[in-house]
C-alpha cells in the first residue's frame, strides 16, 4: 500500500490591502493619456491618414492637376535620361521591380 502521508498544512496569505494607485491587468486606467493630438500608432496614425486624405481632396478640388503634371515634365531630353537614371538607381534597392 501507499505510504502513509503527512497531512500538510496550508497557511494562509495575510490579507491584501487595494491599493488605488495600483493597475490591475488589463486596465489602461493608470496609462498616461494624450494631451490633444492622438499619439502616433506603429507606421502611421489615423489623424495623420484622415489628415492627407482631406489635403489630397482639397487639392484636387481646387488645383488644376493636368497643368501641374505638365509643368512636372522633364524640361529637356538631358533631364529626362538624368529622371530615368534615377528611377533605375530606385529600383535596383526595392525588393519589387528590378
């Protein structure tokens, strides 16, 4: 048969005082907050993206966007080798075109 064991005593934890200051798991109550603007969140926020969303539709509300392309043009055929050049340079660091 099995050995007769010991019967174990147990004691007890002293009671736990709540302390108000301190953060239970799982609670962002004691997390400091933002003042104002919201804090920015990985790559990007999204005040930033509704931010360039509505810039991006004002301009295209307001400009007149086929003269600005035009006025993008390269001006002569130095400068358009001198755009293609660059575009190659940019696309031999990517990971997608090469």
């Amino acid at each position: 048969m099995f050995p007769r064991s010991t019967r174990r005593v147990l004691q007890q934890q002293p009671p736990r005082h709540s302390d108000p200051q301190q953060q239970q798991a799982g609670s962002s109550d004691f997390q400091p907050k933002p003042q104002g603007k919201q804090q920015q969140m990985g790559e990007g926020s999204y005040e930033g993206s509704a931010d360039y969303k509505q810039r991006t539709e004002e301009y295209l509300k307001k400009a007149d966007v086929e003269a600005d392309a035009q006025a993008a043009k390269p001006r002569s055929a130095e400068e358009a080798r001198e755009l293609e050049r660059a575009e190659e340079e940019a696309k031999s660091h990517s990971k997608g075109e090469r």
